[in-house]
C-alpha cells in the first residue's frame, strides 16, 4: 500500500494488486482451518484466480488499449503521500490494538491492516488524476475490505461471498469498459474531463 | 409464486438476447410487467409462500405493490417510447434485457430476507441500470454513468464494510437474516452496532440518494432515457430504503434508537437543505426534478427518524407515482423540444395541451397540493412533530419545502404557460407525431390515483399500509 502511494507507474500498480491477491491467497490458507471445506476451497479459489490473475489481466489489457502510463500529476508530491500513508497505517495498527481487549473475535493484525487499506485507498482515490488509477484504489479497498471479513472470526455465508465476488468483479469490468469507452470519447483519461454534468457554470 | 416472478426475467433474458426484435423484445418487457403485477395481486391476497432466501412479509408488500405498478406503467409508457428509438435492433435488445435485469434485481433486493442477499441485489442494480444510463452514448452520458458506478459501488462497499461490523457486533450468532437479527438484537454489542449502522446507513443512503453522498443522482436521472429516469426514481430509491428500514429496525430492537433516529433527521435535513439551495440555479428540467426525488427522500428520512410510518408509507406511494409520472412527462417534453435547458423552454400548453397540463398537475402532484397524497402524508408529519414538540425542526421543515417548492413552481409555470419561439414552432410541428397515445396514458392513471388517494384511500391498501406499520 505504501509503494501505491508513493510510485505513479500504472503498470507498478497492477503489479501490487497481483501481490495483494497473492498475500490474500496464503492469509486464506494459513488461517482458516476452522471453516468447512466448500467454503475453504472457494474463499481459496476466489482470492488466487480471479483477484490474483483475471482482474489484473484486465486491468493490463485495458491499460495496452488506452496507452495510459503515468499517473504524472497527483495533488500532492509523492514524500507527502508517503507521510500520510504511513501515518494512517499506525493509525490504524493502533485502532485494532486498542479494540483487541474488548473483542476476541478480531485478529488485531488483519484488522487493523485492512482499516489501514481501506482508509488509505479512499484517500488515494480524491487525489488521483487518471480514472484508471481510481479503479485500480477501488479493487485495493475491496481487497481491504475482504480481509476485514476474514479478521472476524466467523465466515460469511457461502452464497453471499458469491454474490459479492460476483458483483465486484462485474463492477471492475464495467468499470474497466468505462475506461476505454471515456478513451475513446475523450481521447485521454483525466479525471478533469468528467466535470461537464454541474448546476453551477 | 415468488420463485416465478424471479425466474421468469431470467427466461425472458435469455429470449431477449436469442431473438433480437425490436417488437418481441418489448413484448417481453410488457409480458414481464404484466405478469409482476398479476403476482403481485396474488401475493397481496396471500397467496404467496416463502422459498429460501425470498420471502414476503407485511413491510415489503407495499413496496412490491408500489414497483410493481410504476413498472407496468412505465412498460407502457415504454412501449411507445421505444418506437422512437432509431437504433439497431441489436442495442434495442440490451436495452430490453437491462431493463429485465433491472427489474429483477428491485423484486430481489425487496424480496429478499436476509441482508447479505440485499446487498448482492442491490449492487446488482446498479451495475445493471449502469447500462441504461450510458443509452445514449454522448460525452454527458458516460459521465453520469462513470460516476453513478463509482459513487454507488464505494457507498455500498462501505455498506458491506457495516454488515461485517454488525457480524462482528451480534457475537455468537452467525447468520444475516433478518428474522433471526431481530430476534437476537438485543444482546448486540452496542458499540460495533452504531459503527455499522453508520457505515450501512451511508452506504445504501448513497443508494438511496441522501444528501451528503447524492451526488451521482442529479447526473444519472438526467442522462437516462425517460422511462428509466422513472424507474430509477420511483422504484430503485425505494428498494434502497427498504433496507435502511430494516437496518433501523434492528436499532430499534436493540435500543439505540435515539441515536439512529438523529442520524437519518441530520441526512433528511441535509437533503432537504441541498435541494432548496440547488433548485434555483437549475439550468436543466430533468435535473430540477432529480433533486425533488432527494427532497423526498430526504422527508422519508425524516419521516422514518419521528416515527410517523403511516406518513412515511402515504408519502412513498404518493412520490413514487406522482415522481414517475413527472419523469415520464418530462421525457415528452424531450421529444418535443428536442432540448433538456429550461431556457429554451416555453408555451407548453400551447405546444402540446396535453403534456403541457400533465407537466402542471404532476408538479401540483409533487408540490402536495391539497387532496394529493403527498399533502395527506406530509400533514401528517408535521402535526407528529408538533405532537412531538420539536417546533423549530417543524419551522425549518415548512421553510426548506417552501424554498424548494418555490423554485420547481418557477420553473414549471415558466415553461408550462408563455409564448413558443419561433424557431422551436418549427421542430415541435417536426416531432409532435412522436409522442403517441401510449406516452399520456400511464401519467394519467398514476395522478388521478395520486388525487384520489388523498381523499380515499380503499379498504384493502389501508389494511396493507396497517400490516405494513408494524413491521417498521
């Protein structure tokens, strides 16, 4: 999450969403033994194929298409967006140790890197230019967001980690047809373009 | 019963996509429409079962009947819209299994008994109706569609962000049905569920189209085709409410109640006052009337936050028909005019007498002139704040709806009465056999039912709306 913050290379940023997906997989392997098999090899199957391979291959794919790289001008230089990442990281290391003497249901660490995740995507997606890099931001909170559910003890129903896979991944690829179509349309991918639709003028 | 009115589109869907027909897709849209509310009526007359997951209880007959009759209504209305369409037959089809998909996943979300489903169904609408409002493909449409997909998909990951607190919060129990939350609500640990409730009510408000996150509603009703901007406003906002009732109720079970109640009056009131700042530098009809629907919402808020549900439901059914039918006569407009800038509007009447009474009387509707539904139910809402004694809530509530009500007023009676340029004379006499018979009808029934209901309301839906009390 730090180095999403501090590089602006599109590619270096599906790369970490490939890793993500990859950390998510092993957490997954390693701590769920108490939950029945079908759930396992689902939760398993989910994190390793479609959040590790198929949603980066489309990312890439739609990246080739719009020739789009750099993310050159974020709001702020790239130190500060460091600064700030780390600190919401601590921030967030400290909620979970602060809750884990009320709840044992937590496990602090998850809890409070996945906190960290979603607080540090959000605040990357007001300051980002390129929409690209904000669906990129969006699948990194939604990673969060899945390790959040994995700190709680107790496991979704099969059917709704279903649905919920389902719609983020149709999400992403709407999402990601979006991207081309604004391509086409626009000729460019900043987000400055998409201010036309205001009350004010 | 219910199993067939979830299947069916599934069906239909397929049948849409194998046979690409302007005509046999529409009929498949209608057949869908028809068939809902014959179900429907089943279901109000008890009929129904509960298969897993889908069932329906005494809060989400209303809400069923409600969408079920806009949407037949707007499949007619539809039916002679898309006759205008000069597209292939190919998108036509897309357009139809949308809409079908669309509509599935409404009955779905209100259908559904327990809140993982709910949620799967209503990010399912969104990325349906994403679609719908990208139809036109212009720069303008794919820009309300961008931010309609981002704006709904963060609020409701930040919904399921509130559903994994209030796992964390309910302890041992390790389910999301309804039934079973409220059953248990009461030994919930109190603090992990107001986070969630936050998190929850933000979330599918988003949805909703509460003030601080609403953003995405203005653009997206006023980009879509007409009949979808009618669907939108009158049936998704009210499945996403559906499920803050239900999220509400387990507050209430578990005695937080105050502190939710102040929660949604702040979102009502902030929706309030963003419209009453916004309506007067409007430059776009359909955008004035998108901002009226989070007014209303906003007054649902309020409503649910006083414990007035008799109002609430009143003023539901009064805005979702009223609100439709206003949509629906926006969009003659649009074909008429051939432009969405107020300015550039005027002499209605004189143009089209029918539309141009229809626009009037569906504002008159909106506005909660006496005898409109919506006059009963807001009524009803300040004589309980009184009651209450929250006289100065009372006094901002009567100011804020008078600003708003002003300046839809302004604009409607500007483009309503006056003279028609002469340039526009020309376009109008070009489009007016585009607006057919089927394009008046449905606005016609939904006003007389609005203005009639404000006067009597039949025994069996003041039995239903009763039932539906208890279950808030």
């Amino acid at each position: 999450m730090l180095y999403l913050a501090a590089t602006s290379r599109i590619i270096a940023h599906i790369r970490i969403l490939v890793a993500q997906g990859i950390l998510l997989f092993l957490i997954c392997c390693c701590g769920m033994e108490h939950i029945d098999k079908l759930n396992f090899a689902f939760l398993t199957v989910e994190t390793l194929v479609v959040k590790a391979i198929v949603i980066p291959w489309f990312l890439f794919r739609v990246l080739r298409k719009t020739h789009s790289n750099r993310d050159a001008a974020a709001n702020i230089p790239h130190f500060y967006c460091l600064v700030i990442a780390s600190t919401l990281m601590l921030f967030g290391v400290l909620a979970s140790n602060y809750y884990i003497s009320t709840m044992k249901l937590i496990s602090p660490m998850f809890f409070g890197v996945s906190v960290a995740t979603i607080i540090i995507s959000l605040w990357l997606i007001t300051i980002k230019h390129k929409i690209i890099s904000n669906v990129i931001e969006f699948i990194t909170m939604e990673n969060g967001i899945f390790l959040l559910s994995l700190s709680v003890a107790k496991e979704m129903p099969m059917l709704v980690n279903l649905g919920v896979l389902l719609d983020v991944f149709i999400a992403v690829y709407i999402l990601g047809l979006f991207v081309n179509e604004i391509n086409k349309e626009f000729n460019d991918l900043e987000v400055s373009h998409l201010s036309d639709l205001k009350d004010y003028e | 019963m219910i199993s067939t009115i979830l299947i069916f589109p599934i069906i239909a869907c397929i049948l849409v996509l194998l046979i690409q027909n302007k005509k046999f897709n529409t009929f498949m849209v209608n057949l869908y429409a028809i068939l809902h509310f014959v179900i429907t009526i089943l279901l109000v007359n008890g009929q129904g079962k509960s298969i897993p997951y889908f069932a329906i209880d005494s809060t989400n007959l209303i809400f069923l009947l409600v969408l079920s009759f806009v949407f037949l209504m707007v499949a007619i209305y539809n039916s002679g819209y898309v006759k205008n369409l000069d597209f292939p037959a190919k998108k036509i089809s897309h357009y139809s299994f949308m809409i079908l998909v669309f509509v599935l996943s409404m009955t779905g979300t209100l259908l559904s008994t327990d809140l993982g489903i709910s949620w799967v169904l209503v990010e399912a609408t969104t990325l349906s109706s994403a679609y719908l409002i990208y139809f036109n493909r212009t720069k303008h449409s794919i820009e309300a569609a961008w931010k309609y997909v981002f704006i709904c998909s963060i609020g409701i990951a930040m919904a399921f962000v509130g559903i994994i607190l209030l796992n964390i919060s309910t302890g041992a129990i390790n389910s999301l049905s309804f039934a079973e939350l409220y059953n248990n609500a009461q030994n919930f640990n109190t603090i992990w569920l107001k986070g969630s409730f936050i998190f929850m009510l933000f979330g599918f408000g988003a949805k909703m189209g509460l003030a601080p996150a609403h953003f995405w509603l203005p653009d997206a009703h006023a980009e879509a085709p007409s009949p979808i901007s009618a669907l939108l406003s009158a049936a998704l906002l009210n499945s996403a409410y559906l499920v803050i009732v239900r999220v509400y109720k387990i507050m209430e079970i578990a005695n937080c109640t105050n502190y939710a109640r102040l929660m949604l009056l702040l979102m009502g009131f902030l929706s309030l006052f963003v419209t009453a700042v916004f309506v007067y530098h409007i430059k776009n009809y359909k955008r004035m009337l998108a901002y009226s629907s989070i007014e209303n919402m906003g007054i649902l808020a309020i409503g649910t936050a006083l414990g007035a549900y008799y109002a609430v439901i009143l003023h539901l059914i009064g805005h979702s028909l009223a609100k439709a039918s206003f949509f629906m006569t926006s969009g003659n407009i649009l074909e008429l005019f051939d432009t969405k800038r107020i300015k550039s509007v005027s002499g209605l009447i004189q143009a089209d007498g029918k539309t141009g009474w229809l626009w009037v009387v569906s504002f008159l509707a909106i506005c909660a002139f006496p005898t409109s539904l919506l006059f009963i139910s807001e009524f009803l809402m300040i004589k309980e704040m009184i009651l209450q004694g929250h006289y100065i809530l009372c006094a901002l509530f009567a100011l804020l709806l008078t600003i708003v009500l002003f300046g839809i007023g302004r604009v409607v009676i500007k483009m309503a009465f006056g003279k028609i340029s002469e340039d526009k004379a020309k376009i109008i006499e070009e489009n007016q056999n585009k607006v057919c018979k089927l394009m008046y009808i449905p606005q016609i029934i939904m006003l007389i039912l609005v203005f009639v209901m404000g006067v009597y309301i039949p025994p069996f839906i003041n039995n239903i709306i009763k039932l539906a009390q208890t279950g808030f």
